[in-house]
C-alpha cells in the first residue's frame, strides 16, 4: 500500500449510495470514484449528480472487477450478493468495503474473510454507528469506567418499512432473514462496541406477509459474557420518530451502578452520574450529579467517517478501523442466533455452528446485478466452486 489517490469502484446505485457517495466526495483529495456498476439505468442521472458526468456506469459488477485502474470496491449490492461479489473482487485483487450486513449467516462470513485473506487484499465492512459522533461519543463514556459496573442496556430501532414483493429485501433470500438480520444489526454491533461479546440470546419476532416475508418487528434479549443484560428491539411499522410529537428513530441507554447513559437520535448524547470523582466532575461539571448532561460530540456522519479510514488505511495512513470483517462476523452471528431462538423457542448459547444458507426461493428476476448463481467453499483459505 502506498499513499496514493486510490480508484475506486462502486457495486451498486441504490438508495444507500446517498450515504456513501458524501464520503468519498468528502475526501476527493484521498480517492476518486471513477466507475459504478448499477443494472437500473434510471439510476444513472442520480449517479451521475453524486459523482460527476465524467463517471464510468457499467450493468454488470464483474466489469469493475477486470478494470486493472480500480484499487478497491465499495460493495453495496442486494446482501446476498455479498458474498459472490466479495470472492470475487478478492481474486480480482481490490480491497473491499461492503455495507452492513456483512453477509447473511456466518457461513458467508467466514467465506468472505477467507477468500481476502488469501488475497490480501483488505476486508472492511460499513457499520456506520461505530463511526458516529454521538456512538462514539458514548463509547467514550463507558470506557472511561465513570458508569462503574455496568449491568444492563438497551437499543432500540424505530421505521415504517414495507418490502414489497417486487424488492429483494422482501425475501429472506434477499436480506438474510428480515429486520433482524437488515437493521436490528446496528444495535447488535454496537451493543458488542460498548459491552462486549453476547454469551446467549433469546428472540421474539412478529411476521406479516403482506410487508416482506421474514419478521418486521422483534425483540431479543442477551445476556452478555460480561453478566450483564441486554435489551434490543426493532419495529418497522411505526412512524413514532416523525412529527413534532415524535419519539424516537434509534435509542441506546446503558445503566451502571455509579451513573447511566443514553444516546437518542434528534438529542444527542448525555450522562448522569449518581457518584462523581473530581476528575467526572471537572469533565462533565456539577450539574451530572443532578440530571443528565450532553457531552461533545464529532460532526461527522458514520458513513463519512468509515469511507475516510477505509481509504485513509488502503493509502498505507494511520487510520482506525473499527469494523474489519473479522471484528463484524460476530454481529451476524448473534443475529442468526436470533433466529435459531425463534426456531427452536429456547435460548440459544454463542457461538453457533456455521451453517449454510438454504435458499428458500426469491424471483430470479431480482437478482439485481449480475452475479454467479454458484455456491462456494473454502476450506482452510483454499476457495472452489461448485
């Protein structure tokens, strides 16, 4: 690696492209986004408007893959082309970011880990939290001890969204499960952020057909290998957050025996301490021992800043990456420890066996960009197709 402007390629141009294309645009210094693979063509004006008129558009990722002048790709396809598109920009040699979820088990986890391993080439994946101002904000505050011993938290995450059938996300083939596996993973990663690894989980979900096939809401409850417990819950049938009245998009509360904490989407990041030292005192000012105090945070966006370090690292930089894929395949697996849980109605004990994906059936016709139809294996890094 060397500290050069770094090409880079984009898997994919739908609606999350919004969130990555400010990052790259932020850092036009560091890297430059010369080509995009996206099937629909009427996404092309919006692309180009991210990017500029003189950007490559191309129909088929495998394109991007064979051009020598693309260093690395930013994957944000269909989840359940990660793993195809992964493997593949490994052998082709260009470094990955791909958007959270990593994959859609951990059987495609660890597919994926291996085959950039084998390549060399740098595995990172978009959990964007990790990167956030006011999540850090509160990763600040828990590390610094000021909490005590910490003993319970909670995270919730609060949408209206309906799958229909026409979109990939609808099926379980497509998004690995259902809002558990697409968005509860945010809570998931950052509750292993904050507190370490989970030692068992149990899962309730609710499913309704007309809005995608897998759950759209759940809620499940951990127990961490700290002993303390965890509360984490999603629904994506509420439009609570909106409104002048509203509640809330996303919450994470944490509650130790010397003070709590909470971050809270629109409010920012506050403390309260029920006892303080000096030095709490000094830091957060009198007030944290009467009520809850908000403390400074960083401005910039979590995709902003994962998309900097991604780059920064590639460049040969000092940079922190938080989510490589090593350190992201663990919040899959209490995801699909999730759903062991509901299908066997009992808590279920970390870590699981890997297991692979048995399709369930999704129209062909959303596979969305061209990928191989092919399962892989990969036995101590050694990667074949069948």
């Amino acid at each position: 690696m060397t500290a050069k402007k770094i090409q880079v390629g984009i898997l994919g141009g739908g609606g999350i492209l919004a969130a990555h294309a400010p990052g790259f645009n932020k850092i036009k210094d560091l890297c430059t986004v010369i080509v995009v693979a996206e099937s629909n063509p009427a996404r092309d004006e919006a692309i180009r408007q991210f990017f500029g008129p003189e950007v490559r558009i191309v129909r088929d990722y495998r394109e991007v893959l064979a051009m020598k002048d693309v260093d690395a790709v930013d994957i944000i396809l269909p989840h359940h082309l990660h793993l195809p598109a992964t493997v593949a920009a490994a052998k082709a040699g260009k470094h990955v970011l791909v958007e959270k979820v990593m994959g859609r088990n951990v059987w495609e986890c660890d597919r994926m880990i291996a085959a950039c391993e084998k390549a060399g080439v740098n595995l990172t994946v978009c959990h964007d939290r990790r990167y956030n101002g006011e999540w850090m904000a509160l990763k600040s505050i828990v590390d610094s001890g000021v909490l005590g011993d910490i003993f319970f938290w909670k995270l919730d995450h609060n949408q209206d969204v309906v799958m229909p059938p026409a979109h990939w996300a609808h099926w379980k083939d497509g998004i690995g499960g259902g809002c558990i596996m697409s968005c509860l993973t945010h809570q998931i990663d950052g509750l292993r952020w904050y507190g370490g690894e989970v030692d068992s989980v149990t899962c309730l979900s609710v499913v309704r057909p007309e809005r995608m096939q897998g759950e759209f809401a759940g809620i499940v409850a951990a127990k961490m290998k700290s002993g303390a417990l965890a509360e984490l819950s999603i629904n994506w049938w509420t439009r609570s957050h909106y409104g002048d009245n509203c509640l809330w998009y996303e919450m994470v509360q944490v509650c130790g025996t010397r003070g709590e904490a909470y971050r809270m989407s629109g409010k920012g990041t506050f403390v309260r301490l029920h006892t303080a030292d000096d030095a709490a005192l000094q830091q957060y000012g009198p007030a944290v021992k009467d009520g809850f105090v908000q403390v400074e945070s960083g401005a910039w966006g979590g995709h902003e800043r994962c998309i900097a370090e991604w780059i920064k690292c590639l460049r040969g930089e000092p940079s922190k990456i938080e989510t490589s894929g090593r350190t992201c395949r663990g919040t899959v697996e209490v995801a699909e420890a999730a759903y062991h849980s509901m299908d066997k109605g009992r808590t279920i004990q970390l870590p699981i066996k890997p297991r692979r994906w048995k399709s369930i059936g999704m129209p062909e016709s959303l596979g969305g960009i061209a990928a191989p139809q092919q399962k892989y294996h990969i036995d101590m890094g050694r990667e074949k197709k069948s």
